[in-house]
C-alpha cells in the first residue's frame, strides 16, 4: 500500500497570498495517478485535479498541479476567501487500495 | 448533473451491521469506465477507501476490511449498497458514496454524495 504524507500539516495565510502544499509518496506514483480534492467544514470533498496536473470542471487556473514520482505539489497562486479549506491528495496509480494523504489545512493568518 | 445520495440508519450497535445505499440519479450506474465506491472520514480526520463495484458486480475492497465488507449494485434501482459487518466505535465516520472514473485499475472519485455520519453505539 502506498503511504501519502501531506506537507505541512496548516498553513496559515492571507488572502491574495501564494500557497504551496506538498504531497510526497512512499513509492513511485505510476503513470502521475495523483488527484487532488478540497474539503470544506461539512462538505463533501470536491475533485480539484487529476493526472497530477489536470484541473477538473469548473477548477479555476489559479490552482497548478505538479510533479512526478514521488513528490507532488497543489499550488494557489492568489488565495481568495473561498479557498481556505482541507486539501487532500490521493493516489491511483496502482489497483486498489487507492489511498489518500492525511490532508492539510490552508487557514486564515 | 450527477448526482448521489446516501441513506440508511445514522446509529448502529456495536458488533450489528452497518446498512447504506447510495442513489445515483441524472445519470445510470450501467456506464462504461465509472466504478462506484464509497469513502469514509472519522470526525475530524482524514479520508479513508472502503471499496468500489462496477455495474457487473465486480468488486475492489480495501484490504484491511475486506473481511468485514460486502458491496452490491442493484442495476434497475440505479443504487449501490454497503454491508460492514461487526462494527466497533472505529467504525464510527461520515460515509460518503462517489463515482470512480478511470480506467484499468486506476480510479478517482469524481463526484460525491453529501455524506452521511453513521455513529457505532449501544
């Protein structure tokens, strides 16, 4: 089974500012199989992106996925009020089990 | 819009069988490349894949629970079904029902239901 560690564990920022959030692989993800979700307080998790660096529907450009192998990054680039959220990231790529990292909290400063 | 929906009893006893269906609506269960799955959150903790099916019946369980789970699929009522057995207070969480999208193996969830929390008690 795949082990997925999420870096850090919050981030504390303001509106408007970068966030990088990281998300690192205990063996080679294959193929990028790494999708990307946003949680917020009593919601579902959304799909934010897939394939490492495919936005979903609807995701707005300010949010870039990356990497490869084992280390992967979700960036923000300009952080709006609406962003601030869980964010976890989960790795397909290899038959089941599918396993997502422990998330990380991007909070208000 | 696809969209999902989760029922079922929201107290189980402990070492009973917890029951949910999921209800898939504007679109079908019957589809090409989409397995359906379900996920679960302990309050206030992290996301964790129970198991998935595809429309044949074909399953994939985590397997760590494995022993205790049984997924079904029920085509002409479009809905999806979770049976985990002999349940303790760990069981505890929010279930959430999502479609699989992929291919070979290889699935995300690309759209979930609103959850539904499930307590293990006496």
């Amino acid at each position: 089974e795949i082990v997925l560690t999420q870096s850090p564990g919050t981030l504390s920022l303001s509106p408007g500012e970068r966030a990088t959030l990281s998300c690192r692989a205990s063996q080679s993800v294959s193929s990028n199989y790494l999708a990307w979700y946003q949680q917020k307080p009593g919601q579902a998790p959304r799909l934010l992106m897939y394939g490492a660096s495919s936005r979903a529907t609807g995701i707005p450009d300010r949010f870039t996925g990356d990497g490869s192998g084992t280390d992967f990054t979700l960036t923000i680039s300009r952080l709006q009020p609406e962003d601030f959220a869980v964010y976890y990231c989960q790795q397909y790529g290899t038959s089941p089990p599918w396993t997502f990292g422990q998330g990380t909290k991007v909070a208000v400063k | 819009q696809l969209h999902l929906q989760e029922s079922g009893p929201g107290l189980v006893k402990p070492s009973e069988t917890l029951s949910l269906t999921c209800t898939v609506s504007n679109g079908s269960i019957n589809s090409n490349n989409y397995y359906w799955g379900w996920v679960r959150q302990p309050p206030g903790k992290g996301l964790e894949w129970i198991g998935s099916i595809y429309y044949s019946g074909n399953t994939y369980y985590k397997p760590s629970l494995k022993s205790r789970v049984t997924i079904s699929v029920d085509t002409s009522k479009n809905q999806f079904s979770l049976k985990l057995r002999s349940v303790t207070a760990a069981d505890t969480a929010v279930y959430y029902c999502a479609r699989n999208k992929g291919s070979g193996g290889r699935y995300y969830f690309d759209y979930w239901g609103q959850g539904t929390l499930v307590t293990v008690s006496s």
